[in-house]
C-alpha cells in the first residue's frame, strides 16, 4: 500500500492511502498541539484493533456475539531498552462461551496480520527519488531465483523471465503494483491480492501451486485487463479523454446511428445480428459507450478478426463491456500462449453454466488418476482434515471439453462451493480448479457458502450465473451431488508436445467451438509492449444476456450523468426534470449512484453512500414537494443500510416533515426537544432542509469536470498511462 505524507503545521503530519487520511500529532509536553494521535500510538492501536478484528471474524461466521466480550492491549517497556516491549492482549469472554471457542478465539488472536509482521521482522528500506509519482519501479516482493528457471505447464518462458518480463512493462506505464496480502491455508496452494498503488480499484488476483506461479497469474490478469480496459469498463473517462482523437484504442472507428435510429451497417455481421438483435429492437443509441458518453460522435467500435475467415468485424465497444465482462480475455508471453488461456477460460464459464443450469451430476475422478497429482492430492487432503469434505469431478462432459472441478462442502453451515478450472492438460484444469476454490479465501470464508437447493428456478436464473462467474459463489442444485452421474469419467487429454505445442493446443480448441457451429472473433492488444488477446464467441461466451443491451444498459448514464454531477446548479424545472426521469426509468431506489452514473466516490462520504431513493428524496426536500419527500424518508428509514450519521439525520427530517404536513402541530412546540435527541448541527441541518435554506445535505458540489473526486480522478489518471502509451503507437 502506498501511504503519502504531507507536511501540516507545527508537528501535525497528514497521511493518505486510498481513500482515507489519519492525521498525527505529539503531544504538548513534545511540543505538538496535542491535536491527534502520535504515529507511535497509531503503531500501539493497529495491534489491538487488528487481534480485535480477527476475534470480531471468529465470532460472525459463527453467530457468537461480541456484545459481552472485551480486549485491551498493555505494552510492557524494557526499562533499560525501550524497543524492547511486550505487547499482553487480554480478552475477557462471557461465562457461557464453550471452551472450543475459548481456545478459538485465542487463536484467532495468535492470526493477527500486525503481530506477524512484526514478530518476523519488516525490512526497510530508505532512499531518495527525484520525483515521487515518477518512480514507478513495481512494488513487488522478490521471488526465489533459479539459474535454470522454473517452467510449468501452459507457459511459454520460466516464471522468474515472465514475472520479470510483466513487471517491467507494469513500470513502464508508470504503475506501482504492489502485493497487498498472500495466501497459503494448504499445501501447494498459494493466492494473492495485487493492486496499483495509486488507484487501488486497479487490481487482480493470482493463484497458482506455488508463490511464483501465483504471482504470475496476478500480474498476467493486471496486463490482460489493462489491455481491455477491464478496469475502467462501466466508469465515466471524463471530458478530456471523450474528445481525444482516440477514446478507446487507435484503431478504433466512431460510425453515425442510420435513420431512425437504426444500426449503422458497418457494424457487426450477419451472425451476430441473429444473436444481438434477434427481434429488431436494438437501436443505435442503445450502442452508445458510457465511457465517453460523446452520443454526437456516434458509436465506438473496435476491430475484431472473424477466425473463419479473416473478416473483419466492428463490435461496439458498448456492447462488449455491457455483456462479457471479463470473459475471454488473456494475456502471454506469446500470442498462443494468451489464446490458449483465453479459450480455456471461456469453455471453463460455458461448461460450468451448462452443468449448473442443467443440474448435472459429474462423475468422480477415480482415486487411482489423482494419485498421479500428489500435490495436488495433498491441498485436498488438508482441507479434508480441515473438515470439509472434497469431491473431485470430471466436467469435460464425456471428454468434449477440457474442464474439471472440485467442489468443498462445509459440514458446520450445510455451505458448497464448486470451482471449475479449464486447460488442455487435464492435471493444470484441475490444478485450477483447486488454486480457484481457495483463492484469496481463509478458512473462516468457507464458512460464507451457500447451501444447495432442488429449486431449479434459483439455480437457473441469470443472477445465479454471474455470481459464479465474479466469485464462485452461486447456488448449485442438490442433484449435483447425485451418485448417478450423467457422464461416464473420460481421462481426457487435449495437450500437445514439443516447441508449438500452445500453438497447437490454440488450433484444438479453436477446432471445438468450429464443430459446434460457432462463430469465433478475436483482437489482439500489443500497445504496452505484452501479448494479449480478447477473444468474442457470440451466444457462448457472454455472461449477461443479449437483452441488456436494451433493457439494462450501462449506458443509461447518460440519462443521468450530466445532472446529477451538476446538481448544486440545477434550478427548479432542471431538478423536476431529474426527479421525472428516475421515477419514469423504473430502476430499482436501491441501485447506488456510483453505479447508475459510472463515477468512483469515496465510499466515506454521503456521496459514495448515496442510492436513488435518497437523491429522490433531497430533490424532493430542495423543491418542497413535502408530500413526496415524506413518503421517500419512510422508506429511507424503513430500509436504511447508510450510515447511523445519515439515519438520524433523515430521522430529524422525518420529525421535522410530519411538524410541517400536520397542521396541529408546531415545530416551536417540539424543537428544543429534537435539538436535546439530534443535536444542534443535525437539527439544523434538517430544518433548513426542510425549509429549502440547506440543498442537497452532505453532497458536496462538483461537475462534469469531477472537482473534488479524488478516488475517480485517481483512477482516470491511470487510465491516461494507458492512453499516452497507446498514443505512441498510432501512426
């Protein structure tokens, strides 16, 4: 994590990460003011809260409650060293807790990520930069060095050169990408969290059998999304980079929506069409993309290469960020490398969503064929003296497909969770399939799972699907578990041998979506120096349906964007004109801010907390429909999950509303009372929304310029390394 610091006055020192800022001080007697904390005491308190955190996550996964348990942290000096202390944590427990959560609880304690790092001893280190946001050297931990190199299967060059290789292209864009946790709950299983340190909402995971591989996967997903903009897929790129000569890619083409509104004709072919528009109602504004929101320029499409014949076809950039999230994307050290990853990836999703829409049972891997993977026999093994019972499964229905699965059950909740993992080698599926089930998870995070059910409609669903696709988490069907499976066990194998053996691994699975009758696109993306490649299959690979484009769009933004971001400007028609629009739209009140208009707030402020509903109802506070503003804080408060600063503030509203439609009652009667309940700052706050002197409480003015929000700033400044990096390619 990169942690900046700024000078204040006197000894006051300002400390910011993400999106948060702690403010030190010393005390008088040290010549501060007193005003904060010390750095030292922050040290002191990050001990005792992060053992209370662990105790606090001890106890919610197994409904323990914490009202009646308390913790304090006494620091012992050496009198004759003073870096020599002892850190006691004691923690007092209810009399009826069992003794297995006692000693639980101790544990959880002895887990403490402040206590670990300090008992094995950090390293600093100090230098000197010329500049700070200059030094882009990546922030990784070194890995193990070999003379030889450590080769694994599916790469194309030893982890250590690929590792290398991808770091320097991370550096290169000015990005330090920094290792911000680690897992290992079972052998031979490692994951890992990487993130870009100036704009953290840039980040990705890795998992792999050993640290190296792991830490290969993450930054092999970083290089991949940054090559397909996953990163900034559904936000606002604002005005600057709307107006480039570029928004997306160089080679990108803008084409004008045909008379009413009708798809422009160089835009996506015949078979595509039949997926996309199957009933005529697809328009061309529906196509425009919400990271510009340029509608004048018309829609943004890039060039993908149909593999049937070397056509090539437009795809609206809109239309892939609204349907195929992240699937079919890769990056390598060679293209095939990418390809191979790539296909993988996508029959993994498509045979996973068949298997769990159709309720199939799998059949098992015979104990004789995992014997020939004793490491990864010995990360199911330890979880299985973990207590969670371990089915392995072949999900290649039949020998069609390389795709495995391993699927934990946690006895103490009646939780499963099936991970799937694909590769033309059958041992990397189901090496995959393992590094997934665990990846970024503890053991208390199994304890999150949800429990099968025999209702085929939850299973089937399309909400089912893309929570198995974000995290592994949707619900499966009982009948899954079924002894009798559907398939008879195949020990497939779709590898090739020798120096093109991904290239020819590549042509297989290219091979198997032509046998099913598909139509496959592909782009490749070398602007930042790296292979990667996106790789479209119409009506195979989305994972939200066709139907979005029309009525779930992302670019219904544009709807709301502009005004919204304007809002302290607004006058009276302009904000009934808004309150209309989100009334007449149908979306759901809940639906937050951040996601209807594309821009990051700081989740710390009413901004970042902000949904619908409550925009609704400041709107209808700042015109004085008391009628529609009241209706709108009953369900504010009915279904509040903000913050208990905001709920009592829309409770004094509330108060102060039902004083205002109730012509028996008077404020003056009641005030002092709402003051003594509320506070003078709250009740303020709330009678001068009421009577129109306050708009808009605790959203801060800003505008299409994005004054004042940091968190998305941050994050159109990487984007603009990616941009600039691109530049220099066209031409």
């Amino acid at each position: 994590m990169e942690i900046k610091v700024n000078f204040l006055d006197n000894l006051r020192l300002e400390a910011k990460f993400d999106d948060f800022t702690v403010v030190a001080d010393q005390p008088i007697r040290y010549k501060g003011d007193g005003s904060a904390p010390g750095p030292f005491d922050y040290f002191l308190a990050s001990s005792a809260l992060c053992a209370a955190y662990f105790v606090k996550l001890y106890c919610v996964t197994r409904n323990i409650p914490t009202e009646n348990i308390r913790l304090s942290q006494n620091n012992i000096v050496d009198p004759e060293n003073r870096y020599n202390q002892i850190f006691k944590i004691q923690v007092e427990l209810p009399a009826d807790i069992s003794e297995k959560d006692r000693q639980g609880i101790l544990r959880s304690i002895d887990r403490c990520t402040v206590k670990k790092v300090v008992q094995a001893g950090p390293e600093f280190v100090i230098e000197e930069v010329e500049n700070l946001d200059a030094d882009a050297q990546a922030l990784l931990m070194p890995v193990s060095g070999s003379e030889a190199g450590t080769y694994i299967a599916g790469k194309d060059l030893p982890l250590e050169q690929t590792i290398a290789n991808m770091s320097g292209i991370l550096a290169g864009l000015g990005m330090k990408i920094e290792i911000a946790s680690w897992r290992n709950i079972v052998p031979n299983v490692w994951s890992l969290h990487v993130r870009d340190a100036q704009s953290p909402m840039c980040f990705t995971n890795g998992k792999g059998a050993t640290k190296e591989g792991a830490l290969a996967s993450a930054l092999g997903e970083f290089i991949e999304r940054l090559n397909c903009n996953f990163f900034y897929n559904d936000q606002f790129w604002g005005e600057e980079i709307a107006n480039a000569e570029f928004v997306h890619y160089p080679e990108e083409r803008w084409f004008k929506p045909g008379p009413k509104d009708e798809l422009p004709t160089e835009i996506l072919d015949a078979y595509c069409l039949k997926v996309y528009n199957r009933e005529g109602e697809l328009r061309g504004s529906h196509l425009i993309d919400t990271n510009s929101g340029n509608e004048e320029r018309g829609i943004c499409s890039l060039p993908f290469v149909r593999q049937s014949d070397g056509e090539v076809v437009y795809f609206p950039s809109n239309l892939i960020e609204n349907l195929f999230l992240s699937n079919g994307m890769s990056a390598g050290n060679t293209l095939a490398e990418a390809q191979v990853q790539c296909l993988s990836e996508i029959f993994e999703r498509a045979v996973k969503r068949e298997i769990i829409e159709g309720e199939f049972a799998l059949p098992d891997v015979p104990q004789a064929v995992l014997a020939k993977y004793p490491g990864i026999l010995a990360g199911i093994q330890a979880l299985e003296e973990q207590g969670f019972p371990v089915l392995v499964k072949d999900a290649s229905l039949g020998g069609e497909f390389p795709v495995m699965c391993v699927t934990l059950m946690n006895p103490r909740t009646g939780g499963v969770f099936a991970s799937f993992g694909a590769h033309p080698s059958l041992e990397v599926a189901l090496e995959r399939s393992l590094t997934e089930l665990l990846q970024g998870r503890s053991f208390e995070g199994l304890n999150d799972l949800p429990q099968p059910t025999f209702e085929g409609h939850a299973v089937t669903e399309p909400n089912n699907f893309v929570e198995h696709f974000i995290d592994s988490s949707g619900v499966v069907s009982w009948r899954f578990f079924s002894s009798k499976s559907d398939y008879e066990f195949v020990e497939w194998d779709f590898t090739s041998q020798g120096e093109n053996a991904n290239s020819d691994e590549a042509a297989t699975l290219f091979g198997i979506l032509e046998g099913m009758g598909k139509q496959v696109y592909m782009a490749v993306y070398e602007h930042i120096g790296a292979k990667a490649c996106r790789i479209l299959v119409p009506d195979y690979s989305e994972i939200y349906p066709a139907d979005d484009l029309i009525w779930d769009n992302t670019n219904k933004a544009l709807f709301f964007r502009a005004d919204i971001l304007n809002l302290h400007r607004l006058d009276e028609d302009e904000l009934k004109g808004l309150v209309e629009r989100l009334v007449e739209s149908e979306l759901d009140d809940y639906t937050d801010i951040t996601t209807l208009i594309g821009i990051e707030f700081d989740d710390n402020t009413a901004w970042g907390q902000l949904t619908i509903l409550e925009l609704k109802l400041l709107i209808y506070l700042a015109l004085e429909q008391y009628e529609e503003a009241k209706e709108a804080v009953e369900m504010f408060l009915q279904y509040n999950d903000n913050t208990v600063d905001r709920g009592l503030f829309y409770q004094a509203v509330n108060a102060v509303l039902e004083m205002k439609l109730d012509e028996d009652l008077e404020l003056d009667d009641y005030e002092a009372n709402f003051r003594r309940m509320f506070g003078n700052e709250r009740m303020d706050a709330a009678i001068g929304s009421v009577n129109s002197t306050v708009r808009f409480h605790g959203l801060t003015p800003t505008s299409m310029k994005l004054e004042g929000l940091d968190k998305h700033l941050r994050l159109i400044e990487s984007y603009k390394k990616l941009h600039t990096a691109r530049a220099k390619t066209k031409g």
